[in-house]
C-alpha cells in the first residue's frame, strides 16, 4: 500500500492525518511518499507513529515536483524498483 501527502507546515496534510487515525490499517506493508518544496518535517515520523501496526516498507520524499515533472517520474521509478515488490 502507498499513501503518500503533500508537507503542510512541516507534517502530513490534515485528510491523510484524520485519514490515519480514523481507519485501522494494520499487518500491512506500506509505503510512505510526499511531496515538499525543500523540507519534509516531520511528516514520515508522525505517519509511522499512526501506522505502528504497520511494516514500513520505504520512504521517500519529492522535491519541487512541480518544476521537473519527468525527473519527478524518473525518481519515482527507481524507488519503486528499489522495493522490490
């Protein structure tokens, strides 16, 4: 599973975070991705932290997606074939 968030001051988005805490998702793999002009806070910590039940499988965060969409695709290829699935 996927689940991935834009950075809003410094963390997830509010829907992914209310997302996250209403819905049990637990046993599953998954992986994280957002996307962020230059930092990515403390977005993936607080994922895990309401995913505890869950195996991280990878992380990623895109930067500036908006500037080079076809790198953003290229980079999103290569981690998709670093984990494997």
């Amino acid at each position: 599973m996927f689940i991935g968030t834009p950075i809003w001051a410094g963390t997830c988005a509010p829907a992914v975070k209310s997302f996250l805490s209403k819905n049990s998702i637990k046993g599953k793999k998954i992986a994280l991705f957002c996307t962020h002009r230059g930092e990515k806070g403390l977005a993936f910590e607080k994922m895990k932290k309401l995913l505890k039940e869950s195996q991280i499988i990878g992380e990623k965060g895109f930067c500036n997606v908006h500037k080079d969409l076809e790198k953003a695709k290229k980079k999103a290829d290569e981690w998709l074939n670093e984990l494997s699935l």
